[in-house]
C-alpha cells in the first residue's frame, strides 16, 4: 500500500485548527484591541527592488471578476474599488487575477468569445483603463502590481468541453475539480511555451501602462502550480517534466522583459497539504494522483531558485481547491493562521542567505486571518514576516488601514468571514462584493458621502437585526427623524445565537461593531433614538402618525410538528444558542436541519459541550447552498470530530429513546463527508453525475433532546396589517421579513432603504 507522506510542521497545522477556539489553544486572539498601538511595524516603510512601499498592508488579489468592459478593459467599477482601498492607506494593492494565457486555457473563455476577466492582452483598447487604474492609486500614495495567472487548468469551468467540445487543460491527466468524471487533457511544451512569451508581453504592457510591478499566480492549484508542483505534474519526457520549470521560465522571460529593476512578487503554496488534510482517504478517490506533491522543503528550494531567476518577494499560503478552506480562509480558521508558514520561509532563507538580485533580503509575505490589527502588527514584530496581506478585511472595510494607523480599532467593520460577498457572488454569476460593506464596488455609484433628503420624515424602523438597524442609521445620519424599534434589550437580530460558537468569533465581532455604531449614533444625534424592550403592534405604530415605516422583525426559526414530539425535549437551535442551559441533564442530541445552522450547533454541542450529536439532513448534501470554503472546512472537522452526518434521511417521529428517521442507504447515497469537490449551483447540469437510488429503511437515532434546525419562516403578519390599515403613508418591509437569508441581504436592503427614503 502507498504510503502517504506527511510534513510534521503542516500535519501539526491542519490538526491544530480543529479546536483552535477552545481555551488556551492558539497564540493569537482575534479581538479588534489597540494594545499594541501605535503600530510601528505595521506602518514603516520597505524596499522591494528600487521601489518603496510606505508600509507593510498589502491588499490581497480580492477578485475583479467582471468589472470590466467586454474587451476586458478595466472599467470605472474596477478601478474606483481599488483606489477606494488605496485612499483607505493600503501601502501595495494588488489586483485580481488576469489570465495571460487566451488561446490556451478554454476555462477562461466563455460562450460567444467573452471572458469575465479583465486583461491587458488585448493592447491600446484597455490600456487606457490600466492607465487610470495606476494613476488613481497612485494619487494616494501606494503602489500597484498586476496579478498575471498562466490560466486556470483543472479548477477552471469544465463547460469549455459542451461550450467549445474543448477539454479542460492540466499539467498531466488529471480530473476537473467541479466535475471529477471531466478529464482535463495535459499541455504540451508548445503551449506551454507560449504561455511564457505571453507572460512576458502581458509585463511589459504592465510596465507601460504606468503599473508597479507584476505578481505571479502561482498557488493553490492553479495552472502555474498545476505545472510546478508534483501533486499535478506526473509529466515523464519533455522540458516541463522538471517541476520547477515552468515557473523560472516565466520568471525569466518576465525579468527580460521588464528589465532588472520592476519589482516582480510570487505567490506560493508551501504544500498543498492534501495528505495532511485527507491522509490514507486520497487513496480511496480521484485524489489518489496527487498523493505525490510538492514537499515544504521542495517548495524552498523551488523558492530559491526563483529568487536567482527574478523574483523580489513572496506571498505563502497553504492548500489547493481540493481542501478549499485553507487557501480561501473562512470564519472557522484562526487568526493569523498561517504565522507558522511564513515564518518557516524566512528561517530557511535566512538560514542560506537567500538576497534578491538586487541584493536585497526578500520580503515574505504573510496571509490568512489578520483581520485584526494587533494580531497584524504581533506577526511582524515577531518576525514571522516582513508584510501583511489582508483581503476580505479590506472589503469590509476599505479604511481599515487608516483607522488602524489613527488608532480607531474598534470603529473597524469586522470581516465576517462568510465569504458571501467576495466569493460566492462572482461564482453564482455576480461581482466581488462584501457582506458588511454594501458599498464594495459599487463605489462609482455610490458615494460615501449621504444624501440629504430633500424632505426630512419621521421614520419608524421596527426590528433591530442588521438589516433594521443600518436601516435605521443610515436614514438617521442623511437628517431623518428615526425611532428604532426593538423588542429585546440588545441589537442584532439573528446574528446574537448565530456568533455563540466558538468558530463564529468573527460574528461576535461584528455584533460589537454594530451595537458600537448605534450607540455612538444615539449619543451624537438628537434624530436618532432606540426602543428597547419594545414590541410595536400595529395600532401602536399607527397612533405614531410616522411619515415612513419600515418592518425588518426578522424571520422565525421553524418546528414542524412531529409524531410524538411530547415524549421528548425538542427545542429549536435558535433558542437552545440562546440558554445553554437546557442541555441540563442531556447526553445525547440529533440535530434536525443540515444547512449552517444545524451544522455549527453540531460542532458546538461536540467541541464546547462534549455532546454526543447526530445531524440528519433530507438533501444529498449538508450544507448545499454553503460557500464552498466555509462547508468544506466545518464538514470535513465534523468528521474528524466523529459527528454523523445522515444525508437522504428525513425524521418521520419523536419517542423517548430520540429520534425515528427513514434513511436512505443505498450505496449510490453520496459521501456526506466529501469536501474535495464542490456542490455545484442547481442551474449547472452535471450530465456525468450517477442518479441516486432508493432503499430506505427505519432507524432511531438514540437522543435526549431533539433540536430543530430547518430553516426560517418570514414574520410579515405585522406588515400586513400595517399595510391594510394605511398605518403611515410609507409602509416597507425588508430583510428576513421579505425573504430569510443572509447578512448581504439585508445589509444591502438595508443601505438601498437607508438611501432611498
């Protein structure tokens, strides 16, 4: 049997972000404190090459993805967003992702020759949006790098096969990562080859139009690592069996292009840390060709040997597409998660005194949950890197570096970590956007600056969770009378239960924030005031004689009625997230509901309570409609913390000894522990997919209390009654009232109500 090989440094890694949250685990906290203001490390200049940059933030490549015109020039949406971070005091901003690599990779392209990307391959019809992208930035002092990707391979969209009758591309044969029974075709040296004369054109142009530096997109299992790393490339024969190859080729013909002084950063994998992750499980699926990957000390070397070839500095990660949490962070991971990774790069290369070309040290770059700017500055000064790169906490708040500088930590809107926004918009057809930060990229219309209503009203805002209470704030701050109504003694709605697990911290934070706000607003603002401990009925608000009424009271969890639902405790996750309590006396639980809620209950009932606890799902999947990050990793720890995860299994009765299921357990049921491919949306058609049969049988399983989670039903009764009594000449309801769903919604309902009224 194939023995799979672990480095120490990562298995200690991946284990350790099991039960990070627990007391006494993990050396960072993420706390949006200012103990170690001010933060000298955090804001002091570096050289990179002949370039200075005036301090340590670097955006991260947080996706352009359709904000650019159909020639792929960059468009006034593109560029303000990017200027947007480098006015907050992003010291270097990168782009998004832009393919070099058309004609060669069919993922990027799309039906009808178009392509969400931007580019800057197709000469003078974009460049002129470069141009105005660098000179914005630019204008606020940072410095930009383009972020050039040799294309997609294996992880790009494998409907190139029915769109083109083209098969997806890799280093070798290897299956598509959204649709494993889709093969993608090896390159050949060929094409290979004129990647890298594209590569290097694409830098050039770069140079031209005025941009920074270039940045190479060489991890997570992209077509660059696809090619370097031995996980993906099994090639025996030719000039790109060598697994470094292809990466100091690029380099080189890049570094040729642009000559010896324009900075040229890479961004690297240590490992994709697959046989960590899944262990002798690689062997058992398609992930069995991958077994052999790129070791920690291999990617050293391979660092090295860039460094002699071109390269002025790097970013390290961890993992690939097939264990998606690790390179794409969510809320479960802990802050400052990969120190360990960067600082191991710079003991190695201080170690064997590795110096750029320029004779400089190379700046390592450290990503992953540094949201929180004590935890930023902490890294550097302990010399676990030379800079920071934050992504979604730039989305969230594209002042962080500002307010960080200015000591204003806890005026900071937290990044959540739900990856609604910035990931799982642009996969479901849409653009990078946040979920706290309604205005992400959509700067160019929508000024930061509020307008003044031409006629002040007096506004009732009823329901205090995210969606009423930015509703009512930012109705209150454009000059408008606001009475916020909420029945219980806190603001937060939905998102109080939802931040009580540990994993949810990033929550926490974000309620802090919000509660913050409002009370800052309350006490600066005579228009602006809250009801708490205060339930509006409708004749209530009519005797108010408002001007404007707007209903968010949110949604109610649902518990359907059950047959012998007396014999047994049952609660609904809501409310046993709220008193703890209740688990007095209780050993084991099942966890009706498989979406988020039933799934993080799970996990905190097992890792913060000890409970035995099963959850039963009706669908194929838990979590389905879950951004992929975030599902993956909190289904893959419910695994290794031995939660039983019953899918295609729906509760039919409740008796004494827990709960009677009708399961179906047809071989043919998928593995509801399968995280190393994507559940794919419902309006892409797997045609390859094998149909699920049926041979279902009666089962108990053993609990003392049963806990509802499936789902919200919406509270609109009071609306309608607002509305048939002709309450107030404006009658609205938004958020959960409309339709349940998630902190985007109702932060951008919210901010479009705000405005608008």
């Amino acid at each position: 049997m194939t023995k799979i090989h672990t480095d120490p440094l990562i298995q200690e890694l991946v284990d350790s972000y099991e039960d990070w949250f627990l007391p006494g685990k993990w050396p960072y906290k993420g706390e949006m404190t200012k103990k170690l203001w001010p933060y000298t490390k955090l804001f002091s200049p570096i050289k990179v090459n002949k370039m200075t940059i005036k301090n340590r933030i670097v955006m991260a490549p947080m996706g352009n993805i359709t904000m650019c015109e159909e020639t792929g020039r960059p468009n006034e949406q593109m560029i303000q967003y990017l200027v947007e971070r480098a006015k907050g005091g992003v010291g270097l901003i990168t782009t998004g992702l832009i393919p070099v690599s058309f004609g060669v990779d069919p993922s990027i392209i799309e039906p009808g020759d178009r392509t969400y990307f931007p580019r800057i391959d197709t000469g003078r019809s974009c460049f002129s949006g470069w141009r105005q992208l660098a000179q914005g930035v630019h204008a606020h002092g940072a410095k930009i790098f383009i972020q050039l990707t040799p294309g997609l391979g294996r992880v790009g969209n494998p409907q190139c096969l029915v769109n083109d009758l083209k098969l997806p591309v890799s280093a070798s044969w290897n299956p598509n990562f959204y649709m494993g029974e889709v093969p993608c075709r090896p390159l050949c040296d060929r094409e290979i080859k004129k990647i890298v004369k594209m590569a290097g054109q694409a830098a050039a142009d770069a140079k031209e139009c005025g941009l920074d530096g270039v940045y190479l997109h060489g991890h997570e299992g992209y077509l660059l690592d696809q090619l370097t790393n031995s996980a993906f490339n099994r090639r025996k024969l030719g000039r790109y069996a060598d697994t470094q190859q292809f990466g100091i080729d690029l380099i080189e013909e890049i570094r040729e292009r642009v000559g010896p002084d324009y900075p040229i950063m890479y961004r690297i994998d240590l490992t994709t840390a697959l046989n960590e992750t899944y262990g002798d499980k690689m062997l058992e699926t398609d992930m069995k060709k991958f077994v052999n990957g790129r070791t920690i000390h291999d990617t050293v070397d391979f660092m090295k040997n860039l460094v002699k070839a071109g390269v002025d500095m790097f970013d390290v990660d961890l993992g690939c597409y097939d264990n998606w949490w690790l390179a794409h962070m969510p809320n479960m991971m802990p802050p400052a998660c990969f120190a360990a990774v960067s600082r191991f790069v710079k003991e190695e290369f201080a170690k064997d005194g590795v110096v750029s070309n320029a004779g400089l040290p190379v700046p390592i770059v450290e990503v992953g949950k540094l949201n929180y700017p004590d935890v930023a500055e902490q890294v550097l000064r302990d010399g676990s890197a030379d800079m920071v790169m934050l992504g979604r906490p730039l989305l969230a708040d594209e002042d962080w570096a500002n307010k960080a500088y200015a000591g204003d930590v806890a005026d900071i809107r937290p990044c959540i970590g739900c990856q609604e926004g910035c990931v799982s918009e642009f996969v479901k057809g849409g653009h990078p956007t946040c979920a706290v930060n309604p205005r992400t990229a959509y700067e160019c219309q929508m000024p930061k600056e509020l307008p003044t209503p031409k006629v002040k009203k007096r506004v009732c805002v009823i329901g205090g969770g995210p969606a009423g209470t930015l509703t009512a704030m930012t109705a209150a701050e454009r000059g408008h009378d606001v009475t916020l109504v909420e029945k219980t003694g806190q603001l937060g709605g939905q998102i109080v239960p939802g931040c009580k697990p540990g994993i949810k911290f990033d929550i926490e934070l974000y309620l802090d924030w919000l509660q913050l706000q409002a009370r800052k607003l309350e006490g600066k603002s005579k228009n602006f005031r809250v009801l708490y401990n205060t339930e509006a009925n409708a004749q209530w608000v009519a005797d108010q004689d408002f001007d404007s009424v707007v209903v968010a009271i949110g949604a109610d969890p649902i518990k359907f009625p059950l047959p012998g639902s007396e014999t047994n405790r049952t609660v609904t996750a809501t409310q046993l997230l709220l008193n703890p309590s209740l688990l007095e006396g209780v050993e084991k639980v099942a966890i009706i509901g498989g979406g988020d809620v039933g799934c993080e209950c799970a996990y905190w009932l097992r890792k913060e309570h000890n409970k035995d606890v099963s959850v039963v799902e009706m669908l194929p999947a838990f979590m389905e409609s879950t951004v992929t990050a975030n599902r993956g990793n909190l289904i893959h720890y419910l695994g290794r913390a031995g939660v039983p995860l019953l899918n295609c299994t729906r509760a039919v009765g409740i008796r004494p000894e827990g709960l009677d299921v009708v399961r179906n357990v047809h071989k043919s049921v998928p593995d509801p522990y399968m995280t190393w491919h994507p559940v794919l949306p419902e309006n892409v058609p797997n045609p390859l997919e094998k149909k699920i049969k049926v041979e279902e049988q009666e089962e108990t399983i053993p609990a003392d209390l049963i806990v509802f989670a499936a789902g919200l039903k919406p509270r609109d009764e009071l609306f309608f009654q607002l509305q048939a009594m002709n309450a107030a000449p404006e009658v609205q309801m938004i958020g959960d009232v409309v339709k349940p769903g998630r902190v985007l919604e109702a932060t951008q309902a919210a901010n479009r109500v705000g405005r608008a009224l």
